[in-house]
C-alpha cells in the first residue's frame, strides 16, 4: 500500500500515429488521465500522463500503430530511481573498495634472496614447514619470530632480514662462508661435500658414513669419515663412496609477450677518422638517420671507426604460456651444460611474476639429483 503511494510521477511523452484523435479516444475510453495535450504537427501529439498509467498509453499506441517517445519525467517515484541506481553503484564501489582491502590483508607471493650455497627451493620448503606459504594472513605472521625460527633450524644462515612489502613477503639471507677444505691431517682420506643439499642414497666402499638419509649438507660438510673397524680397534683408511643428494638450483629470466622491443634491422653506417693529439679528422662521416641504433668503437689503431647498428620498434605479441614453456626450457638446457653426465634433473617448479606491462620473469627452481661426495686424497 505504501509502494503503491510512492509510486507517483507524470510522464511528458510525444506520440506518432495516423489519426491521433483515436489515439486520443482509445486513453478516454480506458479512463487514462490525460494532461496538457499539445499537438506537435498533423500526425503527432504531446501530453502528459501518470506513471502507474504508461502501460495502457503504451498498449494504445500499438493499437493505433502509433510510436511513443518519452521527452520528459518529473515526481518522486523518478527521484526514487535515482537514487536507487546511485546506490546500487556506490554499493559496488564499496563492495570493490573491501575486496581490494580485503585481498592486501594476505600474503601472495614470496620472493627470496640468497647467495651461492643457501637454495632459495630450500629455504622455501623451511617456510612451508613453519606454515608461511602464499595465501597467509599478514595479521598471522611475525616477521621476527619468522626470523629466529629461521635461523634455528638453518645453520647455513648468519644473518636475514624478512619483510612484508605489499603482498610479497621478502626474505634477504646472508649466508655463513666457510673455510676452504685443505688436504691437511684432519680431512685427509675423507669425503666431503662439493655441493649443498639433501641426502638420498649413500654408498659405501670404504669408511664411515658420517651422515644420514634425508640430512641437509652444506659444501665442506663430512660425508664419510677415512675410520673402519669397531670402537677400540679402528684404523685409517681412505675414504671412498658414493652419496647422492638433491642439489637445489634456482635459474631466472626475463621474457616479454607483449608491446614493443628494439630489434636490428641488419642497417649499418660508420665513422672513420685519424686522431691526433686528442682532434680528430674525418675521413668519412657517417650520415646516422637512425632514431635507435647501438654503437661500437674501435681505436685500438691509427685509423678509428665508429660504427652504428640501426635497431627499430617491432611489436610484440606472443602466446604467454608459450613463451613460459620456451623460457623453462631454455633454463633448463642453460643448467645442463653445468651438470655431470651422472645428474639427472627430477623436479621443476616454475614461479612467474610482473615485472612491468608485457614483461613477465621467469624463475625456475631444479631439483638435481646428483653425487656430492669429493675425496680429499691422502
């Protein structure tokens, strides 16, 4: 009863029709209040009429084969309805504004910087064991208590900073550099490790293993110690075997799969001239219309060139998993090359992120399963 007493408002409307004046009859006969009644010109007519009322004018004028169009609305039912639409489109600016805070209240990404014995794969895997892993709470994670945790159960570690900037977690680690390993009395006819990692198999010719299934090494960690025989009754030997640990790699790259890059047209020019006493003359100088072009110069002897390689815009448009694929691939046949015959890449974890509009990096961290054991001889 209320709505329909809100529902008050008068429609100025302009109708076409053959005869108007049946058009005119028809809204008498149904009762239609009608108001102001102009005509426009000899098949058109303009009035006023309730808005409650708008679909029997509307029926009307089919009848009469007639066209309405609306020229003007005035009441409070119009008002209403514009104020219901400017609520509805402030209601979805603050269901926006509450998700984008929502969303900045988590942690998305973590981004670790380590240096050359500390993997950022195993420094991840610690971070999933404490349960800091992408999609955490901010409130749910101190950055300090992350820290000592941290260091309490990765010796490799002397100093690290971690901070939430954004909705990156970042973790900085200065890692612990150790002595080099010298063939001396102590070390002598043992195994050490030549690389970091985690231990799978060990395979003993001769000695003691010092170490265990699933032990986190680190380069110059005792493998296996040059000691046989029962406790009382020990001698030395050389130590030899094989151990075979998962050795974490991380490789990155840049790759962009959209806009525009500088490419090499194959156009050159160049500049040839004799220097004396810090003045040069020219024996021809180039006419260089190119508006990107890298340079290279050569004075190593007494006539100098300079020469220019035009470089031009050409836009870019690739297939992002695409150039994803192509990229891991490239990373993994670059780490390769580095690797022994015997290591055998078991895992790839592949992680992407924005580093500007159409440029994305791609980081891949490799799992390598390979012999870590090195002999220092005797």
């Amino acid at each position: 009863m209320i709505l329909n007493k809100l529902r008050v408002g008068t429609v100025t409307i302009e109708v076409s029709a053959p005869v108007p004046e049946k058009f005119l009859n028809l809204l008498w006969n149904k009762g239609v209040k009608i108001t102001k009644v102009t005509r426009v010109d000899i098949t058109t007519i303009r009035l006023d009429i309730n808005y409650d009322e708008y679909k029997e004018v509307e029926e009307a004028a089919k009848r009469c084969k007639g066209k309405i169009k609306v020229i003007g609305r005035q009441g409070l039912v119009f008002f209403l309805m514009r104020i219901k639409k400017q609520f509805t489109l402030a209601l979805g600016i603050l269901v926006f504004l509450f998700g984008i805070y929502l969303l900045s209240t988590y942690v998305w990404s973590i981004d670790i910087k380590t240096g050359a014995n500390v993997a950022p794969y195993q420094i991840r895997k610690q971070l999933t064991s404490l349960g800091v892993k992408p999609g955490i709470k901010k409130s749910d994670l101190d950055v300090y208590t992350l820290e000592k945790k941290l260091e309490d159960i990765n010796s490799d570690i002397l100093w690290l900073r971690a901070r939430v900037e954004g909705s990156t977690l970042k973790v900085i680690i200065e890692e612990k550099v150790n002595p080099p390993v010298t063939a001396d009395k102590e070390t002598s006819g043992e195994c050490v490790a030549k690389d970091s990692g985690e231990i799978k198999r060990i395979y003993i010719t001769s000695g003691t293993a010092k170490v265990s299934v699933g032990d986190m090494v680190k380069a110059g960690d005792l493998l296996i110690a040059g000691i046989q025989g029962k406790e009382g009754l020990e001698y030395e030997v050389q130590a030899k075997g094989t151990v075979i640990a998962n050795v974490f790699y991380e490789k990155e790259m840049e790759v962009q799969v959209s806009g525009k890059r500088l490419e090499k047209t194959g156009e050159r020019d160049n500049d040839i001239y004799l220097s004396f006493f810090g003045k040069k003359i020219y024996l021809k100088k180039a006419i260089n219309n190119f508006d990107y072009y890298d340079k290279i110069e050569d004075n190593k002897s007494f006539i100098n060139t300079v020469t220019y390689f035009e470089r031009s815009e050409k836009e870019v448009s690739v297939d992002k998993d695409e150039a994803i694929n192509k990229a891991k691939e490239q990373l993994e046949a670059s780490l390769s090359k580095t690797l022994s015959n015997e290591a055998k890449i078991t895992d790839k974890k592949v992680s992407i992120e924005e580093v500007e509009e159409g440029k994305i990096r791609v980081k891949v961290n490799f799992v390598v399963e390979q012999d870590i054991a090195s002999t220092v001889s005797q």
